[in-house]
C-alpha cells in the first residue's frame, strides 16, 4: 500500500488513491498524456483490491482528470478550461428597507436534515475538524471547574478566554486589550450589538452585493436600511463605489467580510484594507468587520485584518470559532468593538447576559493548545483540494456559460449561471432530489442574483456527493435550456 496513502480512516480507499493520483497529475508528475498503469498493476503497486483499483479509476474519469481509450488503456487527460470568475457585481444604488427571502428558513432546515445532501448551510464536514481533541477539552473544563456549573456565568465572558482571543487576533495584526473584548453568543449576536450601538431604526447600512443573509436579517430586525456596495470577487469591496455612497447617502455604519467573504470568498488587499480604515476613520463611520474566516486564508497579509490599521477605534472586530475549531462551537462568539465597546458590553449584559463557562474555559484551552495552528494549516489544504474538485466539476457539468469563483481559501463558492436559469427553481429542482443548494436571491435586498447560487463544498468528497453535484449541473442545464 501507498505510504500515507490512508492516513485518514474514514477516507475510503479508493478515494484517497484517487486523490493521490489527482495531487501528481495536478503537480506535473503526471503529465498530460501520460499512459497509466493497467488495473491490474495499479492494484499490485499500492496493494489494493482491484475493484478498490477501477474505483479509484472511475473517480477520475468523472473529474476528467483521466480518460480511458478502447484497447489502450487509461491516460491523463489534458486540463479542462475551469470556469471563468463572475464579473464585479452591479446592485442598485439606493438605500432600501431590508426583507429577507422566505426561503431562508427552508434552506436552513434542509440543510440539517440528513437525508438530503447539502450544498447549503456554510459548514463543513465534522470529521475535518479535531472533535476528539474538542471532546477532551470540554471534559476537562467540566472536570476543572465544575463549581461554574452550579452559577450564572456573567459577560463579558472569562477572562483567560478573553486573554486568549487578545493572543491570536495579533495573526491578524490586532493589538485587542482583552478587557474590552467581549465573549457572545456566535459572530451574529456580536455583529446584532454592535449595530444595536451605532444605529436607530430608519438608518442606513452600507453592506457588500452580494451579502451573507445572516446580516440581512439582522437589519431587518433592527428596521434598517442597507445600500448595497459592488464586489469583484478577486479584490472584494469597491471602495470607489463606497466614497460614492457615503458622498451622497446617510450612511451610519459599514457591514463587511473583508476577509474570505460570504459568499463570493473574496478577500481585499491589505492596501486596500488600510484604505478602507482611513476612508471611514476620517469620516468617523463605523465598519462593523466579520473576521471569522480570516484564519483561513492561504497568507499572512491575506489574514491581516481592517482593525490592524484603525488607529482611532473605529473599527468594531466579530469573530467566533465555527469555521476554525468545530463547527459545534459557533455558540462562542466575540467582539472589540472599539470606541463604542461601553455600549456592547452593556447591550451584552441587559440583552442575554453571560454564556457557558464551562465551554469558554474549553475554547480558551483549545485556543491556546500547540495543535491549533497544525490543525488550522490542515483546513486550508483541505478546502483547497475540495474547492479544486467541485470547480472541475461545474466545468464539466454545469451550462455553457457558467461561471465560478475561484476563492484563495475557505470552502464557499458562488456561481453564476446563464441568465436563462432561475436559480430558485433550480432549488426547488433540487430538493425533490434531497439535494440542497442555496438559491443567490438570499444574499440581496434587489431582485438580482436570479441566476446565481452559493455552493458549500467543505462537505468530504464522497461518489454519492459528486454525483449530487453533477446533478445539479444536469438539472441546471435542463433548465437553461
């Protein structure tokens, strides 16, 4: 057997010689149009089953990264063009009261349910993250401080987890006093308070187009307005559209992901983050930044947040633990928000008060266990290669004038298909199949993005999961006609 070849046991076979192959055609070491062993001698040199064999073989095939020629053999295939990136966004430039898409609820739950496949809810596979190492944490937390079981835990949170959030947010180039950091309840109440601290009812928003719909609907709460800001997909926010908006409407406050955006997976240049910082911090705007995939991105400057170049409070940092540590851990959350941090930590304490201590002890041990970064480096290789292949894929699969993002981290994807396709019934498509994709109508307050949708890849590549994703690419086609 190949060495390392199934290091990971819930791998199946088949698949992780699959992707061994995959890694050297990718690398060169294969070259295109290079003859490959016979099943049979495939079979003998990494000492599988020959079914495991023409398996492996099969996987390939549907990827395109090889191709079997009748009475030669198999070969490596010449690269298939991957699909283009979608052009910079154009949303409307008026502020809006914000409604959010009924379909929302539905996708959620679908997305849960296990006998649908889902492409849906931005959260990956289980078994990629350490849950083990998470499980002993929390029983250790409960063996240590079993005394916080019997209280009341208080906000702002513990500090030693509160310490430990000051410690890693210096990878994003943040210097936070732990003192005014305060722990929530998951990135969404923390982003809820801090614009809960900066606006009233009527006020509008400046947000990215296409945006995360969890935001959405924070403001629709809240009874706020939101104009919405283009994006390219490879450099995030256009700032000049932004002046443009702050110049001419009464924008109170910045919502945005610079950093591995939901869900067009765009990241800003760290030149254009420092712009971004000065831009507001001379007019005294406050952004409101959602740093919680910041630790996936491929680079230092990549991870590098807007607050490292605030230098007057300006800027109100969220994160939380869900895409990083186990995605069971969503529920602790954290904020410095800055020169307002008075009134989230008041906003915290009158609204839902303290969390779980016992958990906020476990991540605190987690956050600062050797093994984090380790497991962190793991992440961004897997969902590069999971990326990699679903881009194949929608290459291989999906209409003739599709087109993908080419995200440089996390695990979402947004694709654009021809205008031709209704990207909600392409849903409503899809569910009658148990299969779950998130239609792009959520992820505005317009009517646009009709055509497009949002792809969860970090779910482990399995044959029945490509499969489902080749059926959305035929139901799509069908649909386009």
């Amino acid at each position: 057997m190949m060495p390392g070849m199934n290091a990971d046991p819930i791998t199946p076979l088949y698949l992780a010689l699959a992707e061994r192959l995959a890694g050297l055609a990718a690398s060169g070491s294969l070259r295109p149009g290079a003859r490959l062993p016979s099943v049979r001698a495939l079979s003998e040199q990494h000492g599988v089953s020959i079914s495991t064999a023409v398996q492996a073989y099969r996987t390939l095939e549907d990827r395109g990264v090889i191709e079997a020629r009748p009475k030669s053999g198999f070969f490596v295939r010449r690269p298939r063009s991957l699909p283009p990136v979608p052009a910079a966004t154009r949303p409307p430039a008026r502020a809006v009261a914000v409604e959010t898409n009924a379909i929302a609820d539905a996708v959620l739950d679908a997305a849960g349910d296990p006998a649908c496949i889902s492409f849906g809810a931005a959260t990956a596979s289980e078994d990629l993250y350490a849950v083990e190492r998470v499980r002993r944490a929390i029983a250790r937390s409960a063996q240590r401080h079993a005394n916080s079981l019997g209280v009341y835990a208080t906000a702002p949170g513990i500090a030693p987890l509160r310490q430990a959030i000051s410690r890693r947010a210096l990878d994003l180039g943040c210097n936070l006093d732990h003192r005014n950091i305060v722990v929530t309840n998951g990135c969404m109440e923390a982003i809820t308070l801090c614009l809960r601290a900066v606006t009233q009812p009527g006020d509008v928003i400046a947000i990215e187009s296409p945006t995360y719909f969890g935001f959405l609907r924070a403001m629709q709460a809240l009874g706020l307005r939101a104009v919405e800001i283009p994006m390219q997909p490879g450099a995030g926010l256009s700032l000049e559209a932004l002046e443009v908006a702050l110049d001419t409407q009464p924008v109170k406050a910045v919502v945005a992901v610079p950093t591995l955006s939901n869900p067009l997976g765009a990241i800003m240049p760290a030149a254009s983050k420092k712009r971004l910082a000065e831009l507001l911090g001379v007019r005294g705007i406050p952004l409101i930044e959602d740093v919680i995939c910041n630790d996936l991105a491929p680079t230092e400057e990549d991870r590098r947040a807007v607050r490292a170049f605030d230098r007057s409070g300006n800027v109100m940092i969220c994160g939380s633990f869900g895409k990083t540590l186990a995605p069971g851990l969503r529920g602790i959350g954290w904020v410095e928000a800055g020169r307002w941090s008075a009134q989230v930590a008041n906003f915290k304490r009158a609204l839902s008060g303290g969390g779980s201590a016992v958990i906020e002890w476990a991540v605190a041990d987690l956050l600062e266990q050797g093994g984090y970064e380790q497991s962190l480096r793991q992440l961004r290789r897997c969902f590069a290669d999971q990326t990699h292949i679903a881009r194949q894929i929608i290459a291989a699969a999906f209409p003739p004038g599709s087109r993908a993002t080419d995200p440089a981290g996390g695990f979402i994807l947004w694709i654009e298909l021809p205008r031709s396709v209704d990207a909600v019934v392409l849903y409503q498509r899809c569910i009658e199949q148990n299969i779950v994709i998130v239609p792009g109508t959520l992820f505005t307050t317009s009517t646009r993005y009709r055509n497009c949708l949002r792809l969860n890849v970090g779910g482990r590549w399995t044959a029945e999961r490509e499969e489902a994703l080749h059926a959305v690419g035929r139901i799509a086609t069908q649909l386009a006609g």
